[in-house]
C-alpha cells in the first residue's frame, strides 16, 4: 500500500494548476492523516474543507482503480461523505490521473 507522501504525490500531478472542482475537498485517512484539495493546492493539512470524504487509504486506492464502485461503498459504509455531495461527484477525473 501507498504511503500518504505517494498518494499526496499522485494527486498533486493529477490536480496540476487546478483541481477544476470549483471548491476544496478533503480526504481524511483518519489516523493515517488527510489531503486537502483546494484549486492547485493539494497538502496534508487538516483543514475544513466544501466536501470531506472519510475512507482508508487502501480504499482511497481501490476508488482510484476503478476496483470499487463509489455507491457500493458509501452504502457499506467504506466511504463517508459530509458537506457539498456534488463535489465528491466530480472526483472521477482527477482520481483516474491520480492512480495513472
């Protein structure tokens, strides 16, 4: 499994200038720590953010395959979503490049 400095790293190339999400979104790994998106800027701080998933960092890994299906695994409760849902609906893109 990745390290949170690899996974920073991949979606950071992925986000490039900017997200394009038009808000900021965190993903909280929970003891394993977070990023936070926000425009072109993707670091581990831990600040409020439009749209926060909670997930591991395996199952952030797996979403980024396309190894797990982001309904399923809100309705088990994998993934948690708090704030701006149409947020996390745009996600798609950038988590593709960041697994490329």
């Amino acid at each position: 499994m990745a390290t949170l400095e690899e996974i920073t790293a991949r979606l950071r190339e992925a986000v490039g200038d900017d997200s394009g999400l038009g808000s900021s979104v965190k993903f909280d790994f929970r003891d394993d720590g977070c990023i936070h998106v926000d425009g072109g800027a993707v670091t581990n701080i831990d600040k409020p953010a439009d749209c926060t998933l909670a997930l591991s960092k395996h199952d952030f890994e797996e979403l980024a395959r396309g190894r797990l299906d982001p309904a399923m695994a809100m309705m088990r409760g994998r993934i948690k979503v708090a704030g701006d849902f149409a947020v996390a609906m745009k996600l798609r893109t950038i988590l593709e490049r960041a697994h490329g």
